[in-house]
C-alpha cells in the first residue's frame, strides 16, 4: 500500500486559517477607520426615517406635443429641478423619476424645505439677455462718481469667442472709478420705465423697455441700487449664486453669475430679455467636420427668429461686452457668446467646447423650457417624530427577529450558537459601517424598506450556518472525528450556500431593476447582506470552525458543544474499523511477500 503523501491537504482542507481571520479583520479595521475618518458614523436616513416631504409630479404635455413626455425630456426635468432644490441650500434632496411621467421629489427637513416645495413644480425659465457688463465673481467696492486711478474704464475683454461665460477670471481687480460708473449708469438707464424725451439717447447696449409708468423709484435710485447690487455680489458664495435672480421679471434687468469653468466664476450685469426659452425650436451639440470642433446649432420658431433678428442686430455693432448675450437658465448664465453679425433663424455657437459641453448646452437650449407641465399629485409630510417611530418599531423587530434566531441557534446547536453569534455579530457590523461609508459615497439612504431587507437577511445568514453545521453533523453520524468531518463538510456546504445566495442576490438585483423609489432600497440591503453572507462565512465562520475544532471541548464532543456523537447517533468510528480489520488479517510471512 502506497503512503500518503506529504503536505497534502485533506479535501476542503484549509490549512492556515489564521490568514482568512487576518484578512476578514483588517477589512473591519479598515472600514471601521475610514467611516470615523470621514465624520459620517451613522447612516444617512432616508426621508421617511428623517422627516421631510415627498412631491409627486405627473408631467402633461401642451397640445400638440405629446410625444415631448419622453425619457429625455423627463431626465433634463429632473436635473433642473434637483439643481434648484439643491441651489436653495437643501442639502440631499433626492429627484427621480417614476414609471414614464412621474418625478418623485423627496426633500429632507431644512431651512428652506417650504421654498423647496413651491418652486419644484415650476417649469424652467430660459432667457437671452443682453449683457451689459461682466467681471470676476468676488465682490467689490460699489464706483464711485468722482474717483480716480481707474485701470480701466471698461471690463476687460475677451480674446476669443467662448462657449461658456467669459471675462474676467477670478483674481483680476474689479475696474473701479468714474467711467466705471458712468458706463454701468449709461447703460441702466435704458430699461427705466419713464419715457424717454424725444431726440433723446438711449444706451444701444440695451433695447428699450416698454410699459407705461408707476410709481416706482426714480432711475436714478434703481440705476443705484442695480449697481450696488452688482458690485457687492459675490458668486463664489453659493446661496449668494441661486438668490442673484430670483423674483425679477422678465422685462427687467438682473445680475446672475455664470461659471467660466470648474470653480471659476464671472458675474454678468444683464439687460431685458429679448428673447424666451420657447423662441427655440431646437439646439444640438455636434462636429464641425470642416474645422474640427465641437459647436452648438440653434433653431428658432418663426417668431424666436424675429426677436432673435433684432437683438443680434444691435448687439453685433457693439464693442465687448455688450456684444454678448446671455444664454439664462433659471437665473444662471450656462453661456454668453459674442455676436459678430446678425442672425435669424438660425445660429450656431463655437468656442472652446468638447463632446460633453456641447451636448449639454445644446440639451440645455433645447428642453432648458420644457414643452410640459407638472401636475402635483401628492404632497406628503413626513414629520422626524413619526420617522422615529418607524425606525424604533423597526429595531424592535429587528431585535425580536434576531433574538428568537439567537434562542433556536442555542436551544439545538448549543456551543456551535457560539459561532453562529460571532459570525451574525460580524456581518452585522460589517453591514453599519458600510452603510454609513454609502450614505455620502453615493447618496444612499437607510429607509424602511431597507430596514426590512436588512431584517431579512438575518434568516438568510443564519441558514448559511445551519447548512453548514448540518454538514458537520452529517459526517460525524458516518463515524469520522470532528477535525476530518470539518473539512470534508466544507466542499458540499460550501455548493449549496453558494447556489442559495446567488438566488437571494439575483431576486434582488432583478428587484432593484424593475423597481423605483423606497422599494430599491429593500432590494439594495437586501443584495448587499446576501454578499457580506458570502464573505462572512468564507473569511469568518469556516476558519472559527477549524479552530474550534482543534479544541478539547468541541473536539472530543462534549454533551454542551453540540457534537456530541452519541447525541447525534454516530456510527463507530472508522479508524478503529481499519485497526479491526488489520488485526483479523495477521502479519504478512516475508516469504509468502
């Protein structure tokens, strides 16, 4: 009979079981440290857990333009009104569609929650400005009449034509003094409402405003104010960027900031609209195969082309800037251009784009005015007291759920409850503090449903341990000691945990598919415990067991370790079957060898 050789390991052996229990433990340590590093120790709660309110909004289309509820247009809607909700200062405010017209709003409790609400519904405005004057984004001192030592009289112009908000970049001192002021009056006093006398000038940087008087302030004190105002705006300041525009008409000029490129910004002193949104009939980013770059296209409707005629008409004459205009989305400068030449029906913008920017920008002109209408269908306030309640009633559950799993693993295993508990206790905590570290990562929220898959998965791990065991138990009733049955057990229950948690995690991925809103959260717990189960098991319970099964008191199967042979009905065991046998057989004469 050939000997054994050496060094090989029995079938499913794992000889070093300290280097699964090393690696297991620095990926704790490590998870563990980086969610205390980056200040985000507890998971970010979703809506229903925190408090907030919940906006349902159907999208209708006009007349005549059904086919504009589309998966485009649906998901230009809902960046627009996740940038504006967010614009507000609330933070985490979760935007999503649902099914093919519903927009799912959830905006957590904030400051400015009420804002929120009364704005997310609203359809975007898109406007083309004339841009009077244009400088870095900081603030500055308000001109002053009668100063001097002006470096320059006017803001510093553009060496190239630009796809995105040009002029002064962040750093360059902001022109001060009496041209300073007497340019950005001249050019204010055009949109006043009171009539111009006749033969009077009138600014040509800006058109003319109609209306007929009111009591409003004098031009003067409104040429002031607007100067002030532009002055002192400071756009790197981001509550400062979102207020600049907002509550003024159409009709009347503004200040907005426009960002030059990331973390660079320019604020615009603007006139009137000339121009809306709805005058575009369509705009696309695309290649200019004869000069090899990317360029915006613009279409206007017959009477977009019009106004578009005569703005660019006045404005191509002009020197910069108020040879640009500003392409204004919900208060926002995302582009202002240079005219060189009158335009109609068309037009086309170039400048320093590539393949994305051109594309958004077009997207922007093209759906920044959307051709829908949102309907509220539900608006549902969830308030921190009863988010509580849920999250407490759910923990109860959790706990009686993990308690009752506890009590079973105990009452039938006994000592090997011990490894059991380790191994749920090291899931569990694996789970938290990857849930914290995804809460900032990539903004997923604990919500109830989520809770419930977690909950879920507690029966899911608890039957890969029982697989297992029952495994063990198996070999030990055939008649092998505890350390081979150990080993051989492992391969058939390795197979069978593998094949039941692929399952779990397939139903959860089909799950978070096919599904939106609070019940992805159910299937994306739900497939993250399924994959921790794996882990556990493979990094924690298999070498633990191995372990433990080098020990006296589960080796030689003591009654309170659950292995006990006689308990469990085990055959003799086979070696001394082997011994039986060799002694019946006799020793072997060398002369009949």
């Amino acid at each position: 009979m050939a000997a054994p050789k050496k060094g090989r390991r029995p079938a499913g052996g794992q000889s070093r079981p300290g280097r699964a229990l090393a690696l297991i433990l620095i990926a704790m340590v490590a998870l563990t440290g980086g969610m205390f590093w980056s200040g985000h120790t507890t998971p970010r709660l979703g809506i229903d857990l925190a408090g907030g309110t919940s906006i349902t909004l159907k999208a209708k289309a006009e007349s005549g333009q059904e086919s504009a509820v589309n998966e485009t247009n649906m998901n230009t809607a809902v960046g627009i009104i996740e940038r504006r909700v967010n614009g507000l200062g609330v933070s985490e405010a979760e935007v999503q569609t649902q099914g093919k017209e519903n927009i799912i709003v959830n905006i957590p409790r904030g400051t400015n929650e009420k804002q929120a609400r009364e704005q997310v519904g609203t359809t975007a405005q898109l406007y083309f400005r004339p841009v009077l004057a244009v400088t870095n984004g900081g603030p500055a001192a308000a001109p002053t009449a009668g100063s001097s030592g002006s470096p320059s009289a006017t803001p510093k112009p553009s060496a190239s034509t630009s796809g995105s908000s040009v002029g002064e970049k962040s750093g360059t001192p902001t022109p001060t003094g009496s041209a300073q002021g007497r340019a950005l009056t001249e050019a204010l006093k055009a949109p006043s409402p009171t009539p111009t006398p006749t033969g009077g000038a009138s600014s040509s940087a800006t058109p003319k405003a109609t209306g007929t008087p009111s009591a409003t302030p004098t031009p003067d004190a409104a040429t002031a104010a607007l100067q002030q105002k532009f002055t002192s705006l400071n756009c790197l300041d981001p509550k400062q960027r979102s207020a600049a525009g907002q509550g003024v008409k159409p009709a009347e000029p503004t200040v907005a900031c426009g960002e030059d490129e990331p973390g660079v910004w320019s604020k615009y002193l603007l006139g009137p609209a000339e121009v809306e949104g709805r005058d575009v009939d369509d705009a696309k980013g695309q290649l200019d195969q004869q000069r090899g770059m990317w360029i915006v296209t613009m279409d206007f409707t017959d009477a977009g082309s019009k106004k578009f005629q005569a703005i660019t008409g006045k404005l191509s004459s002009q020197a910069d800037p108020q040879n640009r205009f500003a392409i204004v989305l919900d208060g926002e400068v995302v582009s202002a251009p240079s005219v060189r030449q009158t335009l109609s029906a068309s037009a086309e913008i170039s400048g320093n784009f590539n393949q994305q920017s051109a594309q958004d920008l077009g997207n922007i002109l093209s759906y920044g005015a959307l051709p829908l209408t949102f309907e509220t269908q539900s608006v549902d306030t969830v308030t921190a007291a009863l988010g509580g309640d849920q999250l407490e009633a759910g923990l109860i559950a959790g706990a009686i759920g993990l308690g009752l799993v506890i009590i079973y693993l105990v009452a039938y295993y006994r000592g090997l409850s011990l490894i059991a508990i380790l191994s749920l206790g090291v899931s569990a905590l694996l789970t938290y503090v990857i849930m914290a570290l995804l809460g900032p990562a990539i903004g997923f929220a604990l919500n109830l449903p989520a809770v419930c898959g977690a909950i879920v998965a507690i029966g899911i791990t608890a039957d890969s341990f029982i697989v297992y065991f029952e495994r063990i138990r198996d070999e030990l009733r055939e008649g092998r000691t505890l350390r081979p049955a150990v080993e051989r057990a492992w391969p058939r229950a390795r197979r069978t945990i593998l094949v039941s948690d692929f399952v779990s995690f397939l139903a959860a991925a089909v799950l978070f598919i096919v599904t939106v809103g609070k019940v992805q959260g159910f299937a994306f717990t739900l497939g993250l415990t399924t994959l921790l189960d794996v882990v556990v098991v493979f990094l924690f319970t298999k070498p633990v067991m191995t372990l433990l099964a080098r020990t006296k008191f589960f080796g030689d199967g003591h009654p309170w370790s659950g292995l006990d042979p006689k308990r469990l009905g085990a055959k003799p065991p086979l070696r001394r079957t082997r011994r039986a046998n060799a002694s019946v057989a006799g020793p072997v004469d060398p002369k009949e060898a």
